[in-house]
C-alpha cells in the first residue's frame, strides 16, 4: 500500500477560484446592457488602480485601449458573466467607459459566430 505522495499538487489545481468568490456572490451586473462586443476603454483621470481589487486592476490595464468585454473575459481567464460583473462594478465606479454600436456589422457577427463554433 502506498503512502501519501510527496509530490507538490498540481498549481492549476491549487490556483483556481470559484467565479462567485470573484464577483463577491453576484451573478448579474450593475448594469444590464453590457454585451460581449461592448467597446471598453479606461477613464483618463481615474483613481490610482492600486486600491483595486486583483481582477479589478487587471480590467483596467487591459482597457488602456479600447477592447471588447469578450477579449476581457479572455484576458483575465474568466467566464463572460464574470467579466461583465467586474466590468459593470468599474463602469458604475466611473474606472471605465463603454460603448456600444446600435447594430452589429454582419463582419461581427460572422466573427462571432466563427469564434462560438471553434469553442
């Protein structure tokens, strides 16, 4: 019979947290209208990210250029509902600024749908 193992845990296994540990519980976001092709940029003039929380100050290095709520879900490696959370607390916080077009181009959505089938 074997004995406990010596060997370290796995660090992916180790590192994960829970989506709703990172949103604090929340599952919808402060503001509803948020969609994955939302344009988001950080606010010139803001508050110093320093008193931010982790995924918090990692949103607002990432929107130093205007970049979508979907390549932010990806860049911080979290769900879409996350990123909107954590996108919405920082828009309403007056850290970000969003747009959005009133119409998708076909080119989006042929994005879109061509990035939904490589999952």
């Amino acid at each position: 019979m074997k004995g406990p193992s010596s060997e370290p845990e796995d660090t992916a296994d180790t590192q994960f947290v829970r989506p709703f540990i990172i949103t604090g519980g929340r599952a919808l976001p402060a503001q509803a209208d948020l969609r994955l092709e939302t344009l988001v940029v950080a606010v010139e003039g803001a508050p110093d990210a320093g008193t931010l929380a982790f995924e918090h100050q990692r949103i607002v290095a990432l929107c130093q250029e205007p970049t979508t709520v979907a390549h932010i879900a990806e860049g911080i490696g979290v769900p879409l509902g996350v990123a909107k959370v954590l996108v919405a607390d920082l828009v309403v916080g007056g850290r970000l600024s969003c747009s959005q077009p009133a119409e998708l181009s076909l080119h989006t959505l042929e994005r879109i749908r061509d990035h939904v089938r490589a999952l």
